[in-house]
C-alpha cells in the first residue's frame, strides 16, 4: 500500500478498477463511480470522435433556428411591449441624479453601451443592448435619460432576441451625454463628443471622423475612476459568477476587448482590500481579471452597490454557506448565458472531476515522495483513464442537452432557414 497526500492511497497489486482516495475505497462495481469505469460508454455512444461529430451536426441546426420575432420584452418579472418610450419627462430632465445611479450608469455604459452615427445627415445616438429576456437596465436607462426601446436583432440558435436602448435627437443626446461624461469612464472621450455634436453637417462629418479616432485609440486607465457603483454597472455589463466544479470557491470574471478597465478594476480592488489577488490575462476574445480570493466580499459590495442584471447571480453565489454546492452551481447555471451551457458539468460531472483532481494531486505526492516507477505509472493510467471516461461522458452530456434545445425551440415556434 502506497499512501498519497492528504491520506489518499494506492494499492500497487491491487486489480486496474479499484483504488482509494481520501480514504474512501472506489470500485468499479459501485454504482457511485460505475460510470467512471465502464467500458460500455464508448460502445453505447460511440467513440468521442463520433460524438463530436453528431454534436457538430446538431449545433449546426440550431445556428440555423430562428427565433419568432420579438415584440416585447421581460424586465422585473413584467412584460412590456415594443417599442417602448416613458409618457413622462426623464429624471435628467426633472432635477439631478443621484451620483451613485450615475456611477452605476457610466459603469454600465463603458461595458455594454455605444456612441454612434445614423443616417445621412450623421446624427448622434447613445445606445445601449441586452437580452430582451433580460431588459431590465434598459428600462433603467429609459427613466434616467428618455428616449426607447426596440427591438435590434432576432434570436438564432442559442442566442436570445436582443433589445436596444437608443437615443436620438440632438438636445437629448447632448444632455445624456454631458451628464455621462461628467465621471471619468472609459467612454468618456466618446461622450465629450457627443455632447458637443454640431450642427453643420460639414462639421459632423469631421466630428464622425473624429469619433471613429476615438473608437481605435487604446484607452489609458489613468483615465478612469473606479468606485463600487461604477463597478456594479460594469459587472452586470461584463461579469461573470462562476462556482469551482471540485471545491466551493467562487470566481469572478470580467472581460473586455482593451485591459485599461479592467487595470483600473485591479488596482481599485487592491486599494480595497489589501490581500486582494487576481489574474490579468489575454486570450482569443480579449482580455479577462478573475480572481477568487475576495470574490465573497466584492459580491456584497456590488449588491450594496446597486446590481441589477447579476443580483440573482450574486445571491446565489452569497447562499453557498447554507446550501449545497450542487444547487448553487445549477441555479448559477440556470442564470448565466447561453454561450457556454452545453459543455456545464452536472453534479456526476463534478463528481468525476473531483476525483480526477484528487488522484492527480496524489500522483504529485508520490512523484515527491520518490515511489517506484511501476506504482507511478498504475496511478498515471489510472488517471488516463478516468479522464477518458469523463470526455467521453461530458460529451454524451453536451449531446442530449444539445437535442434538447432543439426539442424546446422548435416547441416555442422557431422554424429551420435552409441553407442557401
């Protein structure tokens, strides 16, 4: 018997199905871990590379479902018709907004809005889109600073319908826009010129040139003021909760094409809390700040702060003390997008990661500890093949909710476009 670290073991002669971790005995007649084992997954399912191939087909068709059209939207758990306009005067046209509701504004507007030009006589207009499912800040931008909503776009596949906050008309734009860049944000170059818009159209043209310049310089953070508001509109525009498959930890994301918002975040977080951690990378969509160390307490924050679209979300996260880590994760599942909900580990999935993750720390143990190699290698096809097991289940798993959203969508009225 060789033991692991933190009281993990390995039986040397023991048969290739059974073996122990944490001090719990596996084997591949218990029913707990048969799924782990079984040989029957690739015969019942085919081979993972035939796996990928039916998913492949099947999510190809739904990229090609599309949605019935859109005329209305949710927001607060009430149903509003498109197009929207307020029949009274918006706040900024009533008296000053409260500063935090601007923060909270700007913050959002940095993630998810825009500054830009429609039509032939290059008029300026404040935008802002989300989920029509989801509209709920869009009506908050509607009571703050007018204008409406409408629908921008259908749905297709496992993109929902999208509704769009739009501003138009020159007095309107000019004071929306000169009350959001009042607090320095990443947009507020963008803003200043929108707020100034002139009215000779020889002038747009420049202004239009002026603002497409504005649009591809790289943003400094020394330009940005980050406060809790501000940060509680910027996460509901681009954050992202997510639940550790194998512990309880909690990981905040947020995402964005340039790193200066997110630097301003970092150094902001740090000023807060002292022992603040957090990971700065690029990859292929762009640039993301996780961390997990002060998730709990930024979470709060938000919440205290004003957090709209991931209040549900952060609630849930804050439930962990008191409720299972299974729920937790399904109901942040059930919250989150659609983008990456296919490939979600259920709770077998969780199961079977945790247990890849345990023996791999005890192979590290022993490789430490110097074992012989015969013991090393039996842990490391141990482990290859609980991975295989797990790919090949993942995607049997990823199979059948891919059918499924197929089944649902065509229910709710969405019809296939054929190819042309």
């Amino acid at each position: 018997m060789n033991h692991f670290a933190n009281g993990a073991r390995i039986c040397a002669n023991s048969r290739p199905s059974c073996y122990t971790l944490s001090c719990r005995h596996y084997d591949a007649s218990d029913s707990s871990c048969k799924d782990l084992h079984s040989k029957r997954a690739d015969s019942t399912h085919g081979s993972r590379q035939h796996l990928e191939q039916r998913i492949a087909r099947l999510k190809r068709l739904l990229g090609r479902l599309v949605w019935p059209a859109t005329d209305h939207i949710v927001a607060f758990g009430c149903r509003h018709a498109l197009p929207l306009r307020l029949n009274r005067q918006p706040v900024i046209m009533r008296g000053s907004i409260e500063q935090s509701l601007l923060e909270y504004a700007v913050g959002f507007f940095d993630g998810d809005g825009c500054v830009t030009t429609y039509g032939t006589c290059h008029q300026c207009t404040l935008s802002v889109g989300q989920s029509a499912c989801h509209a709920e800040v869009l009506m908050l931008f509607v009571h703050i600073f007018g204008g409406g909503i409408y629908k921008r776009g259908h749905g297709r596949g496992s993109s929902m319908p999208v509704a769009q906050w739009q501003l138009a008309g020159k007095e309107s734009v000019s004071l929306a826009a000169r009350i959001l860049s009042q607090h320095a944000s990443l947009k507020k170059p963008q803003l200043e010129l929108a707020a100034s818009w002139p009215k000779c159209r020889e002038q747009r043209l420049e202004a239009k040139a002026a603002l497409k310049e504005q649009k591809s310089l790289v943003p400094s953070q020394e330009n940005l003021h980050c406060t809790w508001p501000y940060l509680a509109g910027f996460f509901d525009a681009e954050g992202c909760v997510v639940l550790s498959a194998t512990s309880r930890q909690v990981k905040l994301t947020l995402s964005q094409k340039e790193p200066a918002v997110l630097e301003a975040t970092q150094s902001f977080l740090r000023r807060e809390f002292p022992n603040h951690k957090s990971c700065l990378c690029k990859g292929p969509g762009g640039w993301s700040l996780s961390f997990s160390d002060s998730s709990m307490q930024v979470l709060r924050r938000c919440l205290a702060s004003g957090v709209i679209v991931k209040k549900s979300a952060a609630e849930a996260a804050l439930s962990l003390g008191f409720c299972s880590h299974a729920d937790v994760r399904e109901r942040l599942h059930s919250l989150s997008g659609n983008q990456n909900r296919f490939r979600h580990l259920d709770e077998s999935g969780c199961v079977r990661a945790t247990q890849i993750h345990r023996a791999q720390a005890a192979l590290r143990s022993i490789r430490r500890r110097e074992a012989p190699k015969h013991v090393i290698d039996t842990a490391k096809t141990r482990i290859e093949e609980l991975q295989r097991c797990h790919a090949t289940l993942n995607r049997c798993t990823e199979l059948s909710r891919v059918r499924s959203s197929i089944r649902a969508l065509l229910k709710q009225g969405c019809k296939v476009v054929l190819k042309r």
